[in-house]
C-alpha cells in the first residue's frame, strides 16, 4: 500500500465504494430471491411453516463464540453445534434444530438442517437404528433421512413387527390348540360353508 496520504484516502473511498456496491447487489439478490419464494410457494399452494424461533439466540450466539456464520448456517455448521452441544439432549437440540430450520425459512434460505450431515450428528447423541426390515443394500439412504422422518420410519417398522409377531403368535396358538383337540377328539375336518338351497 502506498504511504502517500492522497493514495490512502483514493484507496479507501474505492473500498467503502465497493463495499457499498456489494451490499446493494446482495440486497438486490434477496429481494429477488424473496419474490422467487413466494411464487414458488403460491404456485405450489404451501402455506407458510409457522415453527418456533425461540431457540435460535442458542445457537445464534454459539455460533458468535466461534466465530462461524449462523445466518445463512451451512449443515456442518449445524452439525458442528449439535455435537458440540449433545450434552443438552436430544429433546433440546431437536428444538434449537427446529428453531434454526425455521428461522432460514422464514427468511426464504435453503434449510441447513434437512440433510445428511445434521441428521448423523443427532444420530450420534440419540441413534435410532435402522429397521430390520430394510435390506442391507439400502442402509445408506436411512442413514441420509432427516432425523424427525428416521424416527417416525423407525417407530413405524417397530409397529409392523410387533403386528407380525402377533400374527406369528396368533397362528402357532391356534396349531397348538388344533393339535390339542386333535388329539382328544380325533382329526378334526376343516371348517366349511353350510351349503346354501
């Protein structure tokens, strides 16, 4: 940089000119991205999400601390947060997440919470285990799911299981019992319709 005083005050007026340049492309861009959001959300019938953002000065200022961005937040930004924090447990991150997702909605950015990387960091302080009913071959894209829909999967295979179980259970009774009669009253024929005249 030039010691010449006039060059320094040229210098600085072009970067403040920039600066402001910059500043005014960006409001721009937002503006117009904005309008985008709401076309696409009209054309699309969505109605707005109206979750809580009363968790988001938790990892707003977290974030502050470490001197990385919270707005707009990138995943491993979030998922840096939620191992950092997994001391809080997975009730309170679920809501902070909640809160980060809301508030980049709100403001019309790409939620940083949706994909793969939040999903593993709340994985690994709450895991949720892969159905047994899901082959080998596909565990990967479970893994991949956000964490609220890999519960709700999960929850969901359990219920399954526990209804072919019971249907398992339900049919090795009625063998036993039917082997049971049989044997007190001989083999007995299988159920018929009464013929209808």
């Amino acid at each position: 940089m030039s010691s010449n005083p006039v060059m320094q005050a040229l210098s600085a007026a072009r970067a403040a000119e920039l600066d402001a340049r910059i500043a005014e492309i960006e409001r721009d861009a937002s503006a117009r991205e904005r309008a985008a959001a709401g076309i696409v959300n009209t054309r699309l019938g969505l109605l707005p999400r109206n979750l809580p953002r009363a968790e988001w000065p938790v990892f707003e200022s977290w974030a502050k601390e470490k001197a990385l961005r919270s707005f707009p937040a990138k995943p491993h930004v979030v998922g840096f947060w939620i191992l950092d924090n997994a001391k809080l447990g997975i009730d309170r991150l679920l809501r902070v997440v909640e809160s980060i997702s809301a508030f980049h909605v709100a403001e019309h950015h790409a939620d940083p919470t949706l994909g793969p990387i939040v999903s593993a960091a709340l994985d690994r302080v709450a895991p949720i285990a892969i159905p047994r009913s899901w082959k080998k071959g596909v565990w990967q894209r479970f893994e991949a799911l956000p964490y609220e829909l890999k519960v709700y999967v999960s929850a969901r295979a359990a219920e399954q299981d526990l209804i072919v179980r019971n249907a398992q259970n339900l049919a090795a009774e009625a063998k036993a019992l039917k082997r049971e009669l049989e044997k007190t009253h001989g083999h007995l024929a299988p159920l018929t319709e009464p013929a209808t005249a």
